[in-house]
C-alpha cells in the first residue's frame, strides 16, 4: 500500500482536480484505489454524489463521536472513498490543544489496517494550507505531490510549502523517545496548467526543466474542466464509445504519459 497526498499551501492549483483524475486512472488500471477527503470543501466527496453523508471523515476528529469512520464504495470499478465533511474546521479548532492532534489519521490507518491493506494506493486530497489537518496527512505518507502553476506566485508556493514541510518534520512530528520524525513522505512537485503559447508557461518550464523534484508536467486543457463539471475522470472519457470524446485522442495519451511519470515517484 502506498499512501499518496495532495497538497499545497496555494489555492486554485488543481489539488481536487488532480487527486480525482489520478485515483480514477489507477483504479481503471486494476489498482485498488481509497480517496479520503481532507478538504472541508468536500469537492472531491461531490464527484461521486458523497458530500452530505452522515458517517465521513469528521468522526476521526470527533472527540464527542464514537461512530467508526465508514468507507464508502463508489460507483467506480475499484475505488473506495472516506468523503469530507463541510465543518471540519470546527472540529480541528477544538482538538488544537490534543498533543496527539497531528496523528489521528495515523492511528487510524494503524487500528484499521486489516480493513485498508487491500489498497494499493490511498490518495488524501487536501484543502490550500499546512495545518493540523494536512499535517495529519502528511504523517501517514509515502509521497507528496504538491501542485506548482505558471503564475506569479504558483511557483513561490513550492519553497513555502517546504519550508513548512521541513519544519514540521524536524521540529513537530518527533518520537520522543528515539529522536526521529515520524514524517518520512518524500515532496515531489506536479507542474499544473500549463499551456503551450504563453511566455509564462514556457519561463516556468526553463526553471523546472533540470529540477529532479519536478517529476511530471500537467497540460492546461479545458478536460480536466469537463471532467470534474460531468463527473467523468479522463481516463473513462479516453474509453467511451461517445463522439464527443473520440477527438481528444493525443491530449489523453499526453496526460496519460504524465500519470505514469507520477506512478513511477513510488519507486524512487
């Protein structure tokens, strides 16, 4: 099992947009897929018709809750999904003096793991931030993919985000007992975006072309917009027999390219 989060200080950089897209090409590729839904947002829970359930992941969070946590099966051959919960950040205000905040999510995966090894891969999407809730995330991870954009501030974003990373692991998440972090989820950076006839684009391609953390680059193409607006992932319109998705034959097998580059993070 491989546990995978998305997540970045900046908002707008194609978090949700990206964990859907990825998880459901994954799953399409015989992979058991778990999607948990970090985002109080709860957009990704709204893809699969799941942001008003009564059992989400506010309950981990819950200190006046003991209902166990559900996982939810989608109609998606292959992927499972823990959905958000739209008062999240009042359940996270009230735990803020718990010593134990940054690991709720890792005692879960811990107590429930006969229920979560089945998974291949876990993909947590987060909302724009490096609080506890990410923190949690971040404490259970093997990889980090953080989203970086062609905007004035969307590659800055990545040195932020590090310096929060860093800080977090060195400084926060220590056993106590043998010195040692807990964190041990390697960053790696997903360029999001990116058009191919703007002087933007092409100045943030040259500062990440020789940069090994930046492992793959994401085209601006409005499909990643219809995926999300008709709850069709990419990777089902690339296999339907529908016309309307027959001509966009290159930009899947462009973006197809790409998740693999991403797949392969698991291995470095």
């Amino acid at each position: 099992m491989e546990i995978v989060t998305i997540c970045s200080t900046k908002g707008g950089v194609g978090k949700t947009t990206i964990s859907y897209n990825f998880g459901e090409w994954l799953a399409a590729n015989g992979n058991q897929v778990l999607l948990i839904d970090l985002d109080q947002q709860c957009n990704l829970s709204q893809l699969y018709g799941l942001e008003s359930t009564s059992n989400n992941i506010g309950n981990l969070f819950d200190k006046l809750n003991d209902e166990e946590m559900s996982v939810y099966h989608t109609t998606s051959e292959n992927i499972d999904i823990i959905p958000g919960y739209k008062k999240l950040h009042r359940l996270i205000a009230n735990i803020e003096t718990d010593p134990h905040k940054y690991f709720f999510l890792f005692r879960w995966f811990r107590k429930n793991y006969e229920t979560v090894k089945k998974y291949d891969y876990v993909i947590v999407d987060c909302h724009p931030s490096f609080d506890t809730l990410v923190k949690n995330a971040v404490a259970v991870s093997d990889v980090l993919f953080c989203p970086i954009t062609p905007t004035e501030h969307g590659y800055d974003a990545k040195f932020t985000f590090m310096d929060d990373f860093v800080e977090y692991k060195e400084s926060e998440a220590i056993d106590m007992s043998t010195e040692e972090s807990y964190v041990r989820a390697k960053v790696y950076y997903i360029g999001n975006m990116v058009k191919h006839n703007t002087e933007s684009s092409r100045n943030f391609l040259k500062i990440i072309e020789n940069n090994p953390e930046v492992i793959a680059v994401l085209p601006n193409r409005e499909l990643f917009n219809r995926s999300t607006l008709e709850h069709t992932p990419l990777v089902k319109m690339e296999r339907s027999d529908e016309s309307k998705y027959k001509r966009y034959a290159s930009t899947y097998k462009e973006i197809d390219a790409e998740f693999k580059k991403m797949l392969e993070a698991f291995n470095h």
